[in-house]
C-alpha cells in the first residue's frame, strides 16, 4: 500500500525561473507560458507568478525604451504624436469649451480721429 501512495500526485517540477520570465516579457499568455514550461497554468499562478509579473514589467520597460527611441533619436513622427497624446495628454481635436459666441470686435480708436494712422 505504501508503494501506491508514492505514485501518485504530480511529479515535483522545478521550472527555469529565467526562462519564465523571458517568455513573460514577450508577453506570452500563462497558458503558452504553462505549455513551453510543460506544466500546468495553476502551477505558474500559484508559484512563479512574482516571475511572470517581473518579465511582463521588463517587457512594458523595454517597450517603452523602444519607443521613445524611435520618437527622439529616429525623430518618428508616428509615434512622437503616439507619446505626446498618451504622455503629455495633448490631442489634435479641439475642446469644446461650450462658447460658441462671436468674439466681439474691436477696432482701435484714435483721439484726433486721423484715418490715415488707423
């Protein structure tokens, strides 16, 4: 009875941490991540989910590195408008204040009422 007790369960998995987290960073799912690795998702989410996460924080890092580059150095126009809506909260449509008066017209008046200064 001992010897069917020792068979069953799972087999103890030590998983390559570093490999789990270069997939992370890619932005793999944990399902494709679980399926490279060989083993179950819940085994990822239960035990390697501190890696998951530092690997997906790499990658939005290194994304985000990529793209500035792109938008300093390679001067991207593209994505200098990308970052400046996203980052600086700029927009190319206008806000509507909800005026929609006529400005008031204003023409410059002379005291000697000259009309060839005006």
């Amino acid at each position: 009875m001992e010897q069917e007790k020792a068979k069953l369960g799972r087999p103890f998995m030590v998983l390559d941490t570093e490999q789990i987290e270069k997939l992370a960073s890619l932005h793999c799912s944990t399902r494709d991540i679980a399926f490279v690795m060989g083993c179950h998702e819940q085994t990822l989410t239960n035990n390697y989910q501190e890696n998951i996460d530092t690997g997906r924080a790499n990658g939005r890092t290194r994304l985000r590195l990529a793209m500035f580059n792109n938008a300093t150095q390679k001067y991207n126009a593209a994505v200098q408008i990308f970052l400046a809506k996203n980052l600086l909260g700029m927009s190319d449509v206008p806000k509507d204040e909800g005026d929609d008066g006529v400005l008031p017209w204003i023409t410059p008046v002379k005291e000697d009422n000259n009309a060839e200064d005006i």
